[in-house]
C-alpha cells in the first residue's frame, strides 16, 4: 500500500511538474498589457510634437522666404507673419498661440532673414494619457535676401518708367 501511494504521488508530481506552465501566457498578458498601452500612448504624444516641430520648420522657412523677397521691413515683416499662419492652417497644426518674430536686418543685399515661430501646442485633449497642459515648440529658418536685389524707390513701376524717362530722357531708350 505504501508502495502504491508512493507510485501515486509520483505520477501527480510528474503531472504538476509538466504542466507548470499552464495559465502562465495570461497572467502575462495581464500585467503587459497596460505597460504597451502606456508606451503606445508614450509614441502618440511624442509623434505629435514631432509633427508640430516639422510643421513649425516648414513655416518657418516659408515664412523667412517670403519676407526676404520683400521691398520694405514692414512689408517684409506682414508677409512672413501672414505666410507662417497660413502655413500652420493650412498644414492642420493645433496651437492655442503662435508667435512668429522676424529680424529683417534692414533688408539689405546679401543679408538674411530670420524668422521664428513659436506656437503652444496642447496636451490635455490626448485620451487615456492625462498629460496635464501643453507645451511651446518652436523653429528658426533664416533666408538670405539677393545681392543682386533692388532698393524700393517707394512708387509702382509706371512711376519709375515716367520718372526715370523724365530725368534722363531719351537717351537710355
């Protein structure tokens, strides 16, 4: 009989021992899952302010490009802030701000110009992550004004033909 038992009890811990692994998969499963979750959610907030910077550069550079081909510091400065708000519209960038900063340096040929674009991008709308606020990303491009450009005389071109015709006759034509 005790033989027997022995047999027994051995057969049940060759059973136990074979199957040890048995359920193991799930509880793993439970206690990973909320860890990919979080990383998940960790890639998704990451990717957006990826997104918003590369969105930001680009306006950025459009900006500084359109300001360098201006005539004038107050024109350039009104086109490079219509030209990186419009870029940010039409790109579908959510900022709760965005401020763009432009450093013509007179405009003067072979100079540069700086713009910055700073925008405040929102955190608090992405589900499940509870990221309190947002943050401010920004971006500089600068872009050089051509050293063959010409000095704004301050009139349209049909004035400067009859100026110009006016002062130095027919001798040009």
């Amino acid at each position: 009989m005790r033989a027997r038992g022995r047999v027994e009890l051995m057969r049940r811990l060759r059973r136990l021992c074979a199957a040890g692994d048995a359920g193991s998969s799930t509880a793993e499963a439970a206690l990973l899952t909320p860890l990919l979750v979080a990383v998940l959610l960790l890639v998704v907030l990451c990717g957006r302010l990826v997104t918003a910077k590369m969105d930001l550069q680009a306006a950025a550079s459009a900006a500084a490009r359109s300001a360098s081909i201006a005539r004038s510091d107050a024109a350039a400065r009104a086109e490079a802030d219509r030209t990186a708000r419009e870029t940010l519209a039409g790109r579908g960038v959510t900022c709760q701000q965005a401020s763009v900063t432009v450093t013509t340096g007179g405009l003067r040929p072979g100079g540069a110009v700086t713009v910055t674009v700073a925008c405040t991008v929102p955190l608090a709308d992405l589900a499940l992550l509870a990221v309190p606020g947002s943050r401010t990303v920004q971006a500089t491009a600068t872009s050089p004004v051509d050293v063959w450009r010409g000095v704004s005389l301050g009139f349209s071109n049909s004035d400067a033909l009859a100026s110009v015709d006016r002062h130095l006759g027919p001798a040009l034509w």
